[in-house]
C-alpha cells in the first residue's frame, strides 16, 4: 500500500488547525476594526465643499455666535443651514469680490441654492432633534467637537450609536449648563456632582427606549 | 450478549470481514439506479426550497399564510418538528451507548446522521421567520457599534444557544464515531480523489492502541456532554411556547412532554428510514427484527407519555378553573380546526397503540406504516398547539383564521427534500452502519473465528 | 398655427367596442345541451373578453413596468444575497444639505407650517388644516375654527394628500392623445366658440359663488348655453322633498347638540353627507352628559342597512326601503299631526310598538327633538319629515332651514336627461365636462357614451385620464385642491376658501380657469377670479384685510346661511300621508338601494390606495366592493 500524504502532512494539519482559530480571531478583529473605523463613519474626514467655509475664522477669530447662522437650533429638529443671503449681510462689503465666494454671489443672485455636502449625518431611519438636546444642556460642542478650532468642518465624533448611548445612558457625564451651550471652550471642574445638580435641575431623563430615536 | 429466545442483533454467519465488505461496499461501487432516481427526486425538492427562498428573501414573509392574530406559522410548526425528529439520534448514541445496550451499533451512525441534517433542516426556520434573516447574526451576541445584545431574557435567544450547542455536539460526536471508519474507507478506496479525502477526513487513524484509547475516551465523554442536551434542547424549545402567557401554551408540563414527543418523533423516523434501507441495500443482517422490534419499544411508550401529556392538558384546563384554557380545549375539540386535533389522536395515541401486539412490532412494512403516522401526527401536534392557541386568544374580535400558502409548503416539502438528498449523499460517499462496532459485536455472536488482520 | 382636428370618434387609448348581438344569437344557435358563460362578452367572444381573461388586472390598472428576465432575476437575486450580509459593513452614501438662497419669513426648516383650505365633495366644502413641509403638504386634519368641522375630518380629507402625489394623475393637456399647450387650447377654444354656439357645461353640484358667478357670465355672453350639474351620489330627493313640504327649494341643517330625541329615517347622519362631522360632534356631546345636560340624548335609527348611525342608536328598527314611506306617514299620524292617515298594514313586523314608543318620546320633547331623513330616502319621506318637525315646534331650534345651498338646486337626473336629449337631438355643439366621468356614473338607460359621439367637440377637466376623457378630444389635467384658489360653501352656507399649498405639480386647471376661458376677457388666473370676484362681493373699503383674514380663517366669518322663516304646510302632509297609504305597503320581490361606497364613494377614489385599504364600517370589506345581503334573505327559503 503506497502513501498517501508526506510525513509533513502531520505539521500541517496541526498549523493550520490552530492557524484556523488565529485566522478567524484575526478576521473578527479586522471586521471590528474596520466597522469603527473611519473608514466607516468619516470621522475626522474633512469632505469636499462647494465653498471652504472655516469656521475657524469665522467662529474663533471673528466670534460670531453659532445662532447667527444655525438659528432654528434651539426651536426645531433641525439646526439649519444659512441661506446665501446670511453671508451676504457681511460679504456684501466685506470679500465681495473674492473668487472663493463666487458660489455664495451666484446662488445670491441667481436664487440657486448652494449644494453643501452632509458632514454630519445620521441614518434616515434615527431620528433626532436639536432642540431638546440644546434645551437640556447638551452644548455644540458636546457631538461636533471643537468647530472653533476646524478650519474646515469634519465629523468630530463617530456618530454610532454606541457613542450614543454613552451619553444617554450617563447623561451627568456631559451635560453643562444651559449659559454654557455655545461655548466652545467649557470645561466643567467638577463634572460629577455639577452634573447630577443639573440633571435634577434640567429634570434630565436618560431616554433609552428604542423608539425615541427609532420612530 | 443475546438473552436467550431474543432474536440476535446481527444475522448468523457473519465475520468481521464479512461485515466490512457488505457495509464498505455499499459506499465504494456504484450506487444501484433508484438512488440515482431517488437522489434526483429530492434535489429537484432542493431546488423548489431554494426557489421559494429567493422568493421568501425577494418579498418578505407576506407571501406565508402569517396573518394577525396568527403571526407564527408553518416556520415554527416545522422547526419545532425537525428539532424533535434530530433527538433520536442523540438519544440512540449516546444514552444507549452509556447503558451499554449494544443493539444500538447498527443503527447509531444514521441516527446520527438524521439528527444532523434534521437540525440542519430545523436551523433553516428560525433563520427564515425573522424576515430579515440577513440580519440573523443579530442573535448572537457580538461586539457590535450599537452597543445592545440580544434580550437574554427571551427563550428564542436561549433557543439559538441550545441549538447550536446540540448542533455542534452532535456534529463532533458522529465525527468522532466516523474516524475508524473513515480510515478504513481509506484504505479500502481504489480512486486516489477517495483516498486523499477519506485519508484527510480519518485524520491520520491508524487503528493503534494509542489511539484506540484515545478513541474511546472522547467518544465516551462526548456521550456524557450529549446526554444532557437531549433534554435540554427540547425543553428549552418548550420555553418558546411556555413562557408565553398564552391558554394552551404556558404550562409546566410542556418540557417533558415535548422531550417524549421529540423522542417519539425521532424513533418514528428513524424507523421510516431503517426499513425500506435494509431491505434496499440488503442491510438484514445488520438491522435485525430486534431493532426493530427494540424501536418499537420506545416508540409505544414514549408515545404514552405524548398521550398522557394530551389527558393532562385537558384536565388542567378543567381544574385550573381558568375561563381561556377551558375555550382553548374546547375550540381545539369543537373549533374550526378539530379535524387537524382528531388527526392528531388517530396519529399519535390510536396508532401507537398497535405496537402493543407482538406482530406488528415485528412486520417490518406494519411498523413502517405506524411510524409514518407518528411523523404526521407529530407534525400535526405542533400546528394544533401553534395554530389553535393563537388564531382565538382573548379578543374575539380579531379572531382569524391560518392557513399556509403554496410558498408554505413548498418550504416545508422543500427542507424534506434537503434532510433526503444530505441523506442520500450520506449513504452514498460514508458507512451508514458503523463498521468497527459491528465488527466488535460480531465475535461475541458468533462463533468465534480467526480474526482477520486490522487493517 | 396648429390646427385641431375634432372628429366624431376619438381614437380611443383602448379597444372597446360594442357587444356584437347577431354573433351573440349565431354562437347560440348552434349550442346544445347546457351552456354557460360570465359575461355576454363572453359569449359573443369578443377579442377584448379574450384580452380580460388573460390579464390579471383590468385594463385602467396599472402594472409594474416590464417582465424581469432571468438575467437580471439571476443579477438581483445575487446582488440581493451578495449585499444581504454585508448590511453591517455598507458605508452610508454621501447626502447633499442645500438651504435656501433666501429663507421664506416664518418659516422654521424642520418644523410644519399650517395653512386653512377646504375641501369639497358632492360641491359641500369641510374646513381644513393642512401641513406644509418646506413647501409640501404632507398631512391634513380638520380647521378647528371652521363651523362644519370643529377640528374634525371624515376619511376623504384625511386620505386627500395621498391623491395630491398620485403618479397616475392626469400630467398633460391632450387633443386626440396628442400633447398639447394651454395656451394652444385656449386659442383654439376660443376661435371656435361664438356667440351662438350651442355651448352645454356639465359639472357636479355646485355651492361655489366664485365659479357659479363665472357661469353665469358665461351663460350670458352665449345665449344658447345651458349648465347641467350631476352627481352621481345626488341628493335631488332633499331637494324635492323640501318643494313638497315648503313649496320652495330651502337648505336643512340640525343642532343635535339641542335635540334630545333623535329620530333618523334612513338617515346615516353621523358619518355620511354634509356636516357629518360637526353632526357627529354635536351629537356625541349629548351623549358625554355634562353638568348642565344631565339627560342623554336618546336616537331612534329606522334603516335599510347597517351603518355607523345605527350602531349608536339607542333602538334600531331594520326596515325595507319601500316601507320607509309607510312609516313615516305612520309617524307622522301617530306624533298628531292634523288629518294624518296611518297606511293600514304598516304595523309589519313588529314595529307598531317600536314606532308609538318613538312617537311618545318625540311629543314628549316638543322643540327639543329631530327627525332626520336620509338623503337617500324618497321625498316624501322628507316632506313628511318637515311637518313632523314643524308640528313639534322643532324648527328655528334643532332644525335650520336656510337658503339652498347650492347655486342651482334641482332635478339633477332630470337635467342630465335634458342634457341627452339635446345632444342626441344635434343641439349641443361644445360639452365642457369638469371635474365629472359621465360616461362612468351616468344612469345606463341614458345611454351616455352613444349620444356623447354626437357632440362636435367634447372637453374633459378631470384629476384622472378616466372613462369620460377617452371619449373626449380635449384633456385638460384638473387641479387637486391643495393646488386651487376655489371657494365652496360648507353645510351651513359658510363660505370657505381653498387656497393652494403648492404650485400645481402637471399644471392642473381648476374648474373657474376652464371656464373663464368661454368669457369675454379670456383665459385668468384661478387667483385672479377668486380674488376679483370677492372684492366684488366684500367691497373695495378694507378688503385687503378682510380678504386676509379670510385666508388665514379658512373662511368668510359670519358668512353661514341666516335661518328663513319657512313652515311646512300640514294639508300638504296630510295629502302626502293619505297618497302613502293608498300603496301596498308590503310590497313583493326584492328592495335594490344603491348607495355610495363608505370609502370609494362614486368611484372617483378608487386609485386612492388608503381609502381602499380602509376597511368599509360593520363589512370590513377592503379592496373590493361587495351587494350586501342580509343573511335571512340569501338562506334559502327551505332551508329557514
């Protein structure tokens, strides 16, 4: 009766047995990784935008107010986008004959929107609403990060809903108080025993059921 | 050991080597033309079931009969069916084999083999009935970005638990069984294709003392993990019903009685395969009347448990005094589906009852008619318990009725189809009669012979 | 200039053609033994019944485009597995964000904006809330100002925003199925109208003052035209049967949140015909019983089939439709009214009982009760049902009779006849049909559709390509009413207004437009009628205010009907009762009612998909339309 396998089948059989575990567990990993990274959530990516708006400018360096623009933050789902003509108050006089602002005059002129990309959005089947969020001391910077030091605007944080739930399972761990929601710069000295005052002053309830964001 | 005036459990005449050219033989020439006919046959029912699939996937569980109030069906109904027709196996391998009742080692390796492609068939539903079964996974817990596991207090997460546990057991142990066997094929093959794969699958057997010995410690201790879990996999799947607070399904006594239910199950259909096998593949010998009859045995009494378990859900719904479980007896008796309810009677408490008689537990073709009408009434038991509990719950308002639709059956006829064509693929590329065991049985016998060299 | 071509057969879209008879008569000559078909079609083996039996959805149903081939099944199928267990690893597409270049004053991006409209059906407006977001109306609910709804709505309303984005809507103006501009109808409408022209207009009931003054200008300018109005659902026997009683055409409305007793002749006032809203809101306040009505109300429902009224009747008495009459004039005597006479036989089944236990609860709530006829019953039921009401002193205090509602009450059957025998006569040269599918609900013994070839030109306003426009060699696509400037009165005479949410997405027309193409100034903006016509009525001084303060209402304040000091005549009732009881009152056979379908209502809903998912109330029926029957008559007689 002739051989079949080598003698060096047995190494084999044996590596890739357990190569087999470390295989998979490596597989897992990466998928796990991946799925985090940004890659997947665009996190920190800065996106390609019609205008390169800075917010570093405008924010830090000029000190213009998050609700001069964003001005239905605090009365609707939605934080809002200016319309050409809020740029125009300024870049009437200032910039107007910039080739960077060509688009914002045109759309000016013309009634034609400007087109920005979405930095930061959520999945069309979550629902969420600024306004509450902001009423109950949950500041700008909190999900989108210091945008006064962003030159140009990207997605601070992963939006998962992992990240999510951080604050909403532990909301004393991040919120601040209402005189502090536009203030980029706040830190709290003392996190933990402020934020459980608030809680109960704001009478913050850590909402966790599915259907307050899956509606 | 043959007790005296028991027929044996193999026919006279046989030596070990007789015994491993009968059975090996069967795997390494040709298969006769109706396993051709037969393999053919239910592919076709392969591929219905994967077409009703791609439907099922394309569309969405609408095309099922599902329907409110009646919102499980024939993917319950079926699931619940295939999981207790894969307890045989497990019951044959491995509590027998720690009773040491050696009548178990000509039927054991197709027990097992059933019993997984049953779970197999059985897996399929639970993946299905979500809707999105491409987001089956999400019953596993797993580190995920939305930071949630399963709801560990639902028995359908303990069901996929129980499942996939006596999947993998059961998978290892008929694996282990099989390794001999393998090697034997092995050396037996003529084609290089059959000797590189049974060699690769026989691990490097070489029928040394070694391992022998090692051989026999897993296997053992396999047994003892396996035992267990005949219990347990049915009566968690019992949960699925129990813990719901629905008349005709939250009682104490479903465990049990879904366990004997499962055995009956799995007997019934071990002997629908046994019979037109041996005398197919001229398996007598090995399969003997005792088989058989010892089959018989469990079937009959199991099938009084199953039939004391339908007194005592009658009675409970008396003496519990609760208004819906006595409706829940009565519309099974009275209601639109009594038919299926009285079906259910004739198939599992009249039929069994004529295993009784010493000449049916005998009569091959007597036997295998009974078996069939424990298969059917098996399932029937699950439609009934399924169907007639939900379609009447407490608001007769949205009373309604179920039926399944085309795509139902063809689902259910379909994995029929897939649990045949794995077993016909089984018969024809491993041993469906373990060798090495019958090999051990046959010197004690018959008279002793010289035995022939291990190969 | 193009040039129209207006022949006497339109090239219809699909093959229809009539039942041959002489093939009929020839198949059957030669059949022996027994034979059976479904259809005279069928029979006559017609190419079409041929076509019917091998398609699975009749012919203005629409299919899903194209047959998949097995390529792309096998591409889909594996594209589908292939990305079903990926779903955890899809990266979400990149969205665009675009803010107005100029943002609208009040409006909030996120949050709705409410505007007042109304809605009409059977020409009788309900006040409505409508949705808005960023320009789309997306929901309605009722105007919580407006007298016909109190805040309320009825299933239309409700179901009305689905057919605001119908795909299967009517785009494009058509001339023989060709496209066509407005301004290429208006010239060549206008270069062949004169004057003289034998103009007909056909529309449903009208209430609209703006579009009735607009057609009466028309009327005046064309000597020869007349204006038909007809509905398929009509309430022609209200009309009639306030002639009877009054001897002149007055509106009825009731305050059931002052009548203590309600008796309703098959009448399904809760949730059918004008007012059901605000009729179901004042009734079910009685039924709450506050403090200061410590009494419920009580109501007695007579009816010919189950409705939603008869469910929440305190006694309901199924009866025959052809027994309603009897019973009435047996009310009417039993409750005293002068030289009454009770039909003999009336007292079938058991109702003798019933109906004196009625007639005392009604003498007993001497202006504080009501009897309601249905708008379905026969006028004299309604007379009678006046005298009743006047004889209790009801009228002035649970029952209002005003001014008739529509701007030209009638005989609407009797008009469409009118209309027939002028077209098949010759004498119609232009039928301007809006917003109506005659050759669908026309009565089928007028033989519509036949005449209807006769007319030398034929214009369709319509929401749909239905059965009318396919005969019909203009097309014009109608305005859904979230895209009309209209006005309509609603069931007390309030006039509401109708004002657009959203340019007309296919450049609908509305009524008024079509029309005020046959005036002398020409073709005007919907807008522009409505407007100029109310500066008319409100007067110059102030109007600007007024007129927006009405659009923000949703109505004109203070504009329902005043109450008219009309009495019923008894000699007239008393003659009416003693007509009645010269009838057999247990008539032979079977009673055919035909009403309105719950949910579907003349048909011009059934490519709604909630209206026809909505279960009908007590049949639970859906997607289907069923002859209800009840379940003693449908046994066999043998087997009762």
């Amino acid at each position: 009766m002739s051989q079949i396998f080598k003698p060096s089948t047995n190494t084999l059989a044996r590596v890739s047995m357990f190569g087999a575990i470390f295989f998979l567990a490596i597989l897992a990993w990466v998928l796990v990784t991946l799925n985090r990274s940004s890659l997947a959530t665009r996190q920190g990516i800065v996106l390609q935008q019609p205008v390169p708006f800075s917010h570093d400018h405008h924010v830090a360096g000029l000190g213009i107010s998050c609700l001069y623009c964003h001005t239905t933050v605090e009365e609707s789902s939605f934080a809002g986008i200016p319309p050409s003509a809020t740029c125009m108050n300024c870049h009437k006089l200032i910039w107007n004959e910039s080739p960077m602002l060509e688009p914002v005059r045109e759309s000016y002129r013309t009634g034609r929107p400007i087109e920005w990309t979405r930095v930061h959005d959520l999945p069309d089947f979550v629902y969420f609403d600024h306004s509450i969020h902001v009423a109950k001391g949950i500041g700008c910077a909190s999900c989108h990060g210091r945008v006064d030091q962003m030159p140009l605007m990207y997605q601070a944080e992963s939006l998962q809903m992992e990240w999510c739930l951080e604050c909403h399972r532990a909301p004393e761990m991040f919120i601040r108080p209402r005189t502090e929601i536009y203030n980029m710069e706040w830190v709290s000295t003392d996190q933990e025993t402020e934020g459980a005052r608030l809680i109960a002053d704001y009478r913050v309830q850590s909402k966790l059921s599915c259907s307050v964001c899956h509606r | 050991m043959t007790a005296p005036g028991k027929p044996p459990i193999v026919a006279p005449g046989h030596t070990p080597g007789s015994v491993t050219d009968q059975i090996s033989s069967i795997v390494l020439t040709r298969m006769p033309r109706w396993w051709w006919a037969a393999f053919g046959a239910s592919f076709a029912l392969v591929m219905m079931l994967l077409y009703a699939l791609t439907k099922l996937v394309f569309e969405g569980t609408g095309i099922w009969g599902l329907n409110i109030p009646v919102g499980w069906g024939f993917a319950i109904i079926n699931f619940v069916w295939w999981i207790g027709i894969g307890h045989a196996g497990t019951l044959i391998s491995a509590i027998l084999l720690l009773l040491r009742q050696e009548w178990r080692t000509s039927i054991n390796r197709f027990a097992e083999a059933m019993t997984l492609f049953a779970v197999a068939c059985a897996g399929l539903f639970p993946l299905i009935h979500v809707g999105r079964p491409w987001l089956a996974y999400w019953l596993l817990p797993y580190p995920n970005t939305m930071d949630i596991w399963p709801q560990f207090r639902s028995p359908l997460v303990w069901d996929v638990f129980a499942v996939t546990t006596y999947a993998t057991v059961s998978l290892l142990f008929w694996y282990v069984g099989l390794v001999p066997d393998l090697a034997t094929l092995r050396d037996r093959a003529r084609q290089r294709l059959a000797k590189i794969t049974y060699g690769f699958l026989s691990m490097g057997w070489r029928g040394s003392a070694t391992h022998w010995h090692n051989y026999e410690t897993a296997y053992l201790l396999l047994a003892g993990l396996a035992t267990p879990l005949v219990v347990s996999v049915h009566t968690v799947v019992s949960f699925d019903f129990a813990v719901g607070q629905l008349p005709g399904w939250h009682a104490t006594i479903f465990p049990p009685y879904f366990v004997a239910g499962a055995i009956f199950a799995g007997f019934a259909m071990v002997i629908t395969l046994a019979v037109p096998l041996r005398t197919l593949f001229d398996l007598k010998d090995f399969i003997t009347i005792r088989h058989l009859q010892n089959m018989g045995k469990v079937m009959l009494a199991t099938g009084l448990i199953v039939a004391y378990g339908y007194v005592i859900e009658i009675f409970m719904a008396w003496y519990s005094g609760n208004w819906f479980e006595e409706f829940m007896i009565l519309n099974r008796i009275q209601g639109p589906y009594r038919m299926q309810w009285y079906a259910l009677l004739l198939c599992n408490v009249l039929a069994p009852q004529l295993l009784w008689i010493k000449r049916v537990r005998s009569t091959p073709a007597l036997l295998f008619v009974v078996a069939m009408f424990v298969n059917v009434g098996m399932w029937l038991e699950r439609f009934v318990i399924v169907v007639t509990s939900l379609h009447r719950d407490f608001l007769p308002s949205s009373w309604g009725m179920y039926a399944g639709t085309r795509w139902d059956w063809a689902i259910f006829v379909g994995s029929i189809g897939l649990f045949l064509a794995l077993l016909f693929l089984f018969i024809r590329f491993l041993p469906m009669i373990s060798i090495f065991e019958m090999r051990t049985i046959v010197p004690k016998t018959q008279a002793r012979e010289p035995d022939e060299v291990s190969p | 200039m193009t040039k129209f071509d207006h022949p006497a057969e339109v090239p219809s879209t699909s093959r229809r053609s009539r039942i041959d008879l002489a093939s009929m008569r020839e198949h059957l000559q030669d059949a022996r033994g027994p034979r059976f078909w479904r259809s005279l079609d069928e029979l006559a083996e017609t190419e079409e019944f041929q076509e019917l039996l091998h398609r699975e959805f009749p012919e203005m149903g629409v299919e899903l485009p194209g047959g998949v081939s097995r390529r792309r099944f096998v591409q889909l199928m594996s594209a589908s597995l292939a990305l079903g267990g990926l779903t955890a690893c899809t990266r979400q597409p990149l969205e665009k964000i675009v803010p107005y270049a100029q943002q609208p004053e009040s409006l909030v991006p996120g949050r709705p904006l409410y505007f007042a409209t109304s809605m009409t059906l059977g020409g009788v407006a309900s006040g409505l809330l409508a949705e808005s977001h960023m320009g789309r109306p997306t929901k309605v609910e009722g105007n919580p100002e407006h007298p016909a709804s109190l805040g309320a709505t009825d299933l239309f309303a409700q179901a009305s925003v689905l057919s605001l984005y119908d795909p299967d809507r009517s785009q494009v103006i058509t001339n023989l199925n060709r496209i066509r501009s407005w301004s290429a109808f208006v010239e060549d409408t206008r270069r062949e109208t004169l004057a003289s022209t034998r103009l007909r207009l056909l529309t449903g009931t009208v209430t609209s003052p703006s579009v009735a003054a607009i057609a009466q200008q028309v009327l005046s300018e064309h000597p020869q035209a007349r204006w038909h109005q007809y509905d398929a659902v009509t309430r022609e026997n209200v009309v009639a049967g306030a002639e009877m009683a009054f001897g002149e055409v007055v509106a009825t409305r009731y305050d059931f949140a002052r009548a203590d007793v309600v008796v309703a002749l098959d009448a399904d006032f809760l949730t059918t015909g004008p007012g059901a809203v605000r009729y179901a809101r004042d009734f079910m306040s009685r039924r709450r019983a506050p403090v200061d009505h410590p009494e419920m109300n009580r109501l007695y429902a007579v009816e010919s089939m189950p409705t939603a009224t008869g469910t929440v009747a305190d006694h309901r008495l199924p009866l025959r439709p052809s027994q309603l009459a009897g019973f009435a004039a047996a009310l009417a005597a039993e409750v005293g009214l002068p030289d009454a006479v009770a039909p003999a036989g009336a007292d079938v089944g058991g109702q003798g009982e019933w109906l004196r236990a009625a007639a005392r609860d009604l003498q007993a709530h001497r202006g504080s009760s009501a009897v309601v006829a249905g708008d379905y019953a026969p006028a004299e039921v309604h007379a009678l049902a006046h005298a009743i009401n006047g004889h209790l002193e009801n009228i002035g205090r649970t029952v209002i009779h005003t001014a008739p509602l529509e701007a030209m009450p009638g005989d609407q059957t009797a008009s469409l006849a009118s209309l027939v025998d002028d077209m098949a006569a010759g004498e119609v040269d232009i039928l301007v049909m809006l917003q109506c599918n005659p050759v669908y609900d026309a009565p089928v013994d007028l033989d519509f559709t036949t005449v209807l070839r006769q007319v030398g030109r034929r214009i369709h306003l319509g929401l749909y390509r239905n059965e009318t426009s396919e005969h019909c060699h203009w097309h014009i696509p109608a305005a859904h009413y979230l895209e009309s400037w209209d006005d309509a009165r609603a069931h007390d005479g309030t006039i509401s207004l109708t004002q657009p949410l959203i340019e007309p997405l296919y450049d609908g027309k509305t009524v008024a437009e079509v029309l005020s193409v046959f005036t002398e100034e020409g073709s005007r903006s919907a807008h522009g009628l409505l407007r100029s016509y109310w500066q008319g009525v409100l007067g110059e001084s102030g109007f600007e205010t007024r007129w927006r303060k009405a659009l923000h209402d949703g109505f004109i304040a203070d504009s329902a009907l005043p109450p008219t000091g009309v009495t019923p005549g008894t000699e007239a009732a008393a003659e009416t009762t003693a007509l009645i009881a010269g009838t057999d009152q247990i008539p032979d056979g079977v009673d055919l009612a035909f009403r309105p379908d719950p949910t579907i209502y003349d048909g011009r809903f059934s490519n709604n998909g909630w209206l026809q998912e909505c279960p009908k109330p007590l049949t639970k029926l859906t997607w289907d339309n069923a002859a209800l029957v009840s379940p003693v008559s449908r046994t066999p007689r043998w087997s009762r």
